[in-house]
C-alpha cells in the first residue's frame, strides 16, 4: 500500500473526529506542536535512555522526555538534574549530562557537535571513537570538497571570459586563488554587492551549508546522506517485510511509510536549499538576506531528520546478523520514529500522522517493559519514587 493510499485510508477513518468540540479526545493531542516541543534526540548510552529526548519545559527548565519506560503507555518527563539519582549513568553519558544542564536552547546540530566531540574521547568505547573518526573524515572531505566545487561554479559563472580556462584543481595553487579573487571581487563591484569580498561571501555560505553540502558526487553532507538514507531504508524495508507475519508487515508498514513521508518533506526543504545555489549570483549580490534564509532552512532540515540517524544504523547493524535481531530492531524503529510536528504538516497530513504515533505508544510500551533489559526492578523503585514524589 503506498503512503498516498495510507494517508487517504486515514482520512477516511478519522475525518470525522473534531476534537473537543464534539467532547471526544482531541485526536492531534497525540502529535507534538514544534519541532522543539518533541525535543531533541539525545544520544544517551546507559540503555533506558536511549531514547530519550530534551525539551524546555514552559518554566524554562530542561527536562528529559522517556517513551514507554518501564512499560507504560505514554511518555515519562523528568526534570534532567534528576537523571542522575535515578538512573546509573555510564562515563559517557556523565559527560554529555554536563554538556546538557548549562545549554539554553538544545537543537540538533548542537547536540550531535557535543556527542561526537565525546565520542572522539574514547569514553563511550572504542567502537565509538573509531565511528566518530570515520564520520569526520567523510564530512571533512566533503566539505573541502563542495567549498571548492562552489567557488568554482560561482567562477564560470559570474567570473567572465578571462577566467573560463580555469580549473577546479587550480584553486589548489595560490595563483589561481588570485585570479578567483580578482574576478570575483570584480562581479561584486559591478553588480553592487553587498560584501565587496565575493570569496569571503563564498566560505561563509559553504560553511553553512556543510551539513547539507552540494548535490554534485563528493560534496554530499550529513544530512544530504541522510536523506538518501531514510529512502534506503523505506526501500529495504518494504521488501524485507514481504516474507514476515502480518503483524509484522503491519509494524514495517508504518515504518517504511514514516520514513517515506519525512523523505517527502526532506526533499522539499533540500530543493529550497539547493536553488540558492542555482542562482549564485543573486545570492552573493544580497548575501546577508540570503544567508538569513538559506539557514532557516538548513535548521528546520535538522529539526527534521533529528533521530533517523541513529535508527537508520540500528536497522543497518540488525541487517549484519539475522532474522531475529532484524525483527527487534524494527520494534525499536516503529517504536521511536520521530513523529513530524503540527506545525510542519497539512491538515490532510493529521489522520497519517497521528495513527502512526497512536500505535507506536503501544509498541513502545511493549519494547520497554520490565525484563526487557531496559529497566530493572531497582530502577522501577527510583522511578517510582520519584513519581510519587513529584505528585
């Protein structure tokens, strides 16, 4: 069944439900408003909080959000300073606990800078620490990559006769830099620009634009490839799914649909991204307006993708061993698959949305139940001291 289908399907089932004006459950109540309402994915190690998101809570205050703890349906919020009395918190996390607790506003490009930065420090294990080395060189490379790559296109494009025999592999050597400059710096001055340094326009917008990178093979970034992985995984998921039960297929359906719609909605905001870069002139000629723009929408990019990643590499780790493992990391994916926002959805989008996280909650509950290795009956106890005394 496509995601259309799914999304008419929902319609369907749910047009008739008008939230408190009838007196019935608001149904969008399920669905978190913003993006900074469902927080941010924080890459905690000690296993209950794998899943766990930070959200400032309306007294300003960081709080950390816990789907399905313990087995209970719903989600648990407990104030982050608390963390530490309840749960016992591996090294790694100690650390990434007080890089948290001063933050003012968490955001996901913040977060993951944090963790990696902790990763390299071997704390979390070596595993870890090699992952996060392999990650930064790939983005590094990358990035040097597409930071060439644009100021080139900017040069054949807006440079003029003079430099059209130029390489890209010139702009390695310090004469072609010079030559780059002065045609560049030429453009400005005939179109006006608001920076007369058209290079130094050209390295702020290629490091703003790193984590997403250029479209062109080598210059992809992070989250670039991200995209392109939560459309690999709808892909392999739907055929894996094919041979499985059918309460199985019924889990992998709301996956692969899940991913597939937030593809969709990556997509857009890629295309928005990348026509900045179809029209550089334009940019370089009001660079400080563009810049404002071009970074809403790498930000709202982030806010997006935030927690595919590490969901995407769990579904990859599961593929490398069998069929059971294969299974349980599809639990954990339809479990905590980050739920898109009112604020960045259609009204026809509601019904869709809202099913999927109706039957996650359920699903949640049952991948994190006591015996389950997540909680043990100490742990329950804390907790549940500590719920009694916030009471």
């Amino acid at each position: 069944m496509t995601r259309q289908q799914n999304l008419q399907r929902g319609q369907q089932g749910q047009s008739g439900a008008t939230g408190s004006l009838s007196g019935k459950p608001d149904p969008l109540s399920s669905l978190p408003k913003t993006f900074e309402a469902r927080g941010v994915r924080t890459p905690f190690t000690t296993r209950p909080l794998r899943f766990a998101r930070v959200v400032r809570d309306p007294y300003n205050k960081l709080v950390i959000n816990l789907p399905g703890l313990s087995g209970g349906l719903g989600t648990y919020e407990m104030p982050l300073e608390t963390m530490r009395q309840i749960f016992h918190l591996s090294v790694h996390d100690r650390m990434l606990f007080d890089e948290l607790a001063p933050v003012s506003k968490p955001n996901p490009e913040l977060l993951r800078r944090v963790s990696r930065d902790i990763a390299r420090t071997g704390v979390g294990g070596v595993k870890l620490a090699r992952e996060a080395a392999r990650l930064d060189a790939l983005e590094n490379a990358s990035r040097d990559t597409g930071q060439l790559t644009l100021v080139y296109q900017a040069l054949r494009k807006l440079g003029g006769d003079d430099v059209q025999d130029m390489k890209i592999t010139d702009l390695a050597t310090l004469e072609g830099q010079k030559r780059a400059r002065a045609a560049l710096n030429k453009f400005a001055r005939d179109a006006g620009a608001a920076n007369q340094s058209v290079i130094d326009s050209l390295e702020q917008w290629s490091i703003l634009t790193g984590p997403v990178g250029l479209a062109t093979d080598g210059c992809s970034g992070p989250l670039r490839d991200l995209v392109a992985g939560l459309r690999k995984l709808s892909n392999e998921l739907e055929e894996w799914s094919t041979s499985e039960m059918s309460n199985i297929r019924f889990m992998a359906n709301h996956v692969v649909n899940g991913a597939g719609a937030t593809y969709d909605h990556a997509v857009r905001w890629l295309r928005t991204i990348d026509r900045w870069s179809n029209d550089i002139g334009a940019v370089l000629v009001n660079w400080p307006k563009a810049e404002k723009e071009i970074e809403r929408s790498i930000d709202r990019l982030w806010w997006l993708l935030d927690g595919w990643e590490e969901l995407i590499a769990r579904w990859q780790a599961a593929k490398q061993i069998n069929r059971t493992e294969q299974r349980d990391a599809l639990e954990e994916l339809a479990s905590f698959l980050p739920i898109i926002p009112i604020s960045e959805l259609e009204p026809e989008e509601y019904p869709f949305w809202t099913d999927i996280r109706v039957n996650q909650v359920m699903w949640a509950a049952e991948v994190r139940k006591l015996g389950s290795g997540d909680m043990d009956a100490e742990m329950v106890t804390r907790l549940e001291r500590f719920r009694e005394g916030a009471q």
